[in-house]
C-alpha cells in the first residue's frame, strides 16, 4: 500500500477524526469526571459541616456522568466489568435521586 492508502484507510476507520485529537477528547472527559467527583465532595463536605445537613443533587449528576462513560466503555469493548460498573453507578445515582426526591418532598410538607 501507499502512503495515501494508508492515511486514506486510517481516515475511514477513524471517521475523519485526528488519532491525537481523539486522545485529547479523552482526556479532557476523564479529568472533567475527576474534577467533578471532587466538587461533589467538596460540595457534600461543606454541606454537611456548614449546614449539617447532606445535599443530594450533585451526587444524582457525577454517578448518572459515571454511569454514562462507563456504558459507553461497555458497548465499545464489551468487558463485563464495565458493565458492572455500569450498574453500581446506574443504582448510585437511582438512589441518590430518591434522596433528592425526599427531601424536596420534605420540605414542600
């Protein structure tokens, strides 16, 4: 093959889409999830120092974030473990929405 097959080839596979390009995107997407994991337990802390009370809404947005990265994983490399992931954080962020749902129904008794 020539050179321009070759690029044309890695152009098709990858959708036109730059390899290092793609290596960014990733990433940018796991450090964003840490940063957000880390606002949420700052958020919780100063929540439950400060109005000793624990807040729910940012837990419901990290784990529903988690769940969806972790699916995707599992569709693109269909590991089992991911998969598993997949549901603890689905679950996590079910019951974290409960949570939520009760104490807004709480406070508007």
């Amino acid at each position: 093959m020539k050179k321009d097959e070759i690029l044309n080839a890695s152009r098709k596979e990858h959708q036109n889409k730059d390899l290092a390009e793609m290596e960014v995107l990733y990433f940018a997407g796991s450090h964003a999830s840490r940063v957000g994991a880390f606002v949420c337990c700052l958020l919780s802390l100063l929540s439950s120092m400060l109005a000793h009370t624990k807040i729910y809404s940012p837990w419901v947005i990290c784990f529903s974030i988690f769940a969806t990265q972790w699916l995707v994983r599992f569709i693109k490399m269909k590991r089992k473990s991911d998969l598993l992931l997949t549901i603890m954080f689905f679950i996590l962020s079910v019951l974290e929405f409960v949570g939520f749902v009760r104490r807004i129904l709480e406070v508007s008794v």
